[in-house]
C-alpha cells in the first residue's frame, strides 16, 4: 500500500460500484480510511442493499486497509449528515469528501415525467449539496479539507438525458461556488468528469441514445465502436485523478472541472465570452440582423439539425 494518503480520513458516496468503488479502493490504496457509501439500489435509483458497500468494504480490508460502510441516501438531509456522522464516529475526523453517487432516469425531453426530473435532480444535485454542506461545517472549522464531485460530459449537452445534463452541469456551478465560500478556511473544491464503461454508461438505453443522436445527425461514436471504446475505458483509470485531488499535491487547485478518460486526462476552461459587439445605447433588430451572422454567429453549426419531414 502506497502512503499519499495516510492519516486521511475520506468518504465516497455512491461507493458500492463502478467508478465509485474504483475510488475508495485507489483512496484506500493510499493509506486513507474509508467510509464507503452507498444504498444499493439499482441504476434508476430503486430498491436498495446493504450487500455492494459491504462487499467493497471487504475487499479493502482484505488488501489491508480500513473501511466502514453506509448505507444512507443522499438525497435527504438527515441522510447526509448521517454519512458525514459515520466517519466522525468511526474514524474521528473528515479530510476528503467524494460526491459520486448518482442515477439515471433518460427520457426525451417531451416524455420525460416531472418523476423523472425529480428523482435525478434529487440524487445527484440535491445529494452533492446536502452533502457538501455537512463536510464544509466540519471543514470550516477545521479549516482543511478537499471535495470533489461528480460532473459529467453530459451536461455539455446528451441527447435523452436532460435531466441528468441539468443536474450535471448544476453541479459544476456548485463547484465553483463551493470553492470560493471555502477556500478562506483551506478547503478545495473542484469537478471531475469521469469516462468509464459502468453498468450507467453502458445501458441498451444509452446504446439507443447513441444510436438516435447517429440517425438525427448529431456527431458522435455509435454503435459496436461506441461499446468497445466504452469498454476500454476502465473506472480505475478514472480514480488516480481522484486520488491526487484528494492529496496535498492539489492544494492549489480548486474550483475546476478534470476529465479523465482513460490515459487522458483534461483540463477543461472556465466559460469565457468568445466574440462580443457593443455600441452606446440598446441594439436594433435591424443592426442585430445586420451584425450578429457577421460577427456572434458566424462559423456556428447547429449540433442537431432538423430531420427531414417524414412521407
């Protein structure tokens, strides 16, 4: 076992499975204690078991490392303060929080259920703020401490997900922000964007998305190529990143969003205006149509056109 991370205390929600549990396994790895999280349910975020976090807990102590499961939701506050709670009680004190639990409900936007949105803004939104905020009360006053949460390339835009999008995308905004409110007190705060074949990631759902974006002529990996690159990209891969966020190497870097995708790791830019046109006074419709296709719009593609009428 490697040190980088002794004496750590780290929590990972969501830990049971996938890049989740490739985390607390590489957290572990490198000396930390470990509470993994997780309530068991299934990819929609229904039902639930102790067995997943147990099951991770097990393998950790089994290579040596210290670990304690939880099996509360994050989607309440009680829940998260239980989970925060759980590392107090066991470990004595809280150093690395990692929001990834999270689920998937897709649905095209016009059939998607006020359930649907619900349920997702709920476990991945919702959850990273409940918990965030529980650590951060611990993390202010002991002013140190590393969060990281659970982004996604989706939220640049995925066709049939637009509740995981909004969510995903709200998260880096919260990323941000957390990382401005905590920063005076020692605490980093940043996103990360993980690509890795999980039981989410390669979903029939998500294999027919990829699928509709190829048909309506939105660019694109599709089909067996898409499986077989998703595939190759493992959650292990994804957790180094984790891991070196969480250390006392990234006490500088706060408030951005990592990609990490197999042996590729990017820095992604905060949004900057890329053109501007002003004048003194308010714009015209007829100087906007006049400028705005010279000068805002010029070059844009339209990521997914309109399809051509049927019969």
């Amino acid at each position: 076992m490697g040190d980088k991370l002794k004496g750590k205390v780290c929590i990972v929600t969501g830990a049971g499975r996938g890049v989740g549990r490739a985390h607390a396994l590489a957290l572990a790895a490198e000396g930390a204690k470990v509470v993994v999280n997780d309530l068991g349910g299934a990819a929609d975020g229904t039902g639930a078991s102790q067995q997943p976090a147990e099951e991770v807990v097990a393998e950790i102590k089994k290579a040596g490392g210290q670990a304690v499961a939880n099996y509360d939701s994050v989607t309440s506050p009680q829940g998260a303060e239980k989970i925060i709670k759980t590392a107090l009680d066991k470990f004595g004190k809280l150093d690395v929080l990692v929001n990834n639990a999270g689920i998937l409900r897709d649905r095209m936007v016009f059939n998607m259920s006020p359930e649907e949105w619900d349920a997702v803004i709920k476990v991945h939104l919702y959850g990273h703020f409940y918990c965030a905020r529980a650590a951060c009360i611990i993390m202010r006053q002991q002013r140190s401490g590393r969060i990281i949460n659970t982004a996604s390339t989706s939220g640049l835009g995925n066709m049939g997900q637009a509740n995981y999008a909004a969510a995903k995308e709200g998260i880096v905004g919260f990323t941000r922000t957390v990382a401005r409110d905590m920063g005076r007190y020692g605490v980093t705060c940043n996103a990360l964007y993980p690509s890795a074949a999980t039981r989410m990631t390669l979903t029939p759902e998500m294999a027919a998305a990829r699928e509709k974006r190829a048909a309506a002529g939105i660019a694109g990996m599709t089909g067996v190529s898409a499986r077989f690159e998703l595939t190759n990209l493992l959650p292990e891969d994804v957790s180094p990143v984790v891991v070196w966020l969480a250390s006392d190497a990234s006490a500088n870097v706060s408030g951005y969003v990592i990609h990490a995708r197999g042996g590729q790791i990017s820095l992604f830019s905060i949004p900057a205006p890329e053109r501007v046109i002003q004048k003194k006074g308010r714009w015209t419709l007829d100087e906007l149509d006049a400028i705005v296709p010279v000068v805002l719009t010029t070059g844009l593609v339209n990521p997914a056109p309109p399809a051509p009428a049927k019969g």
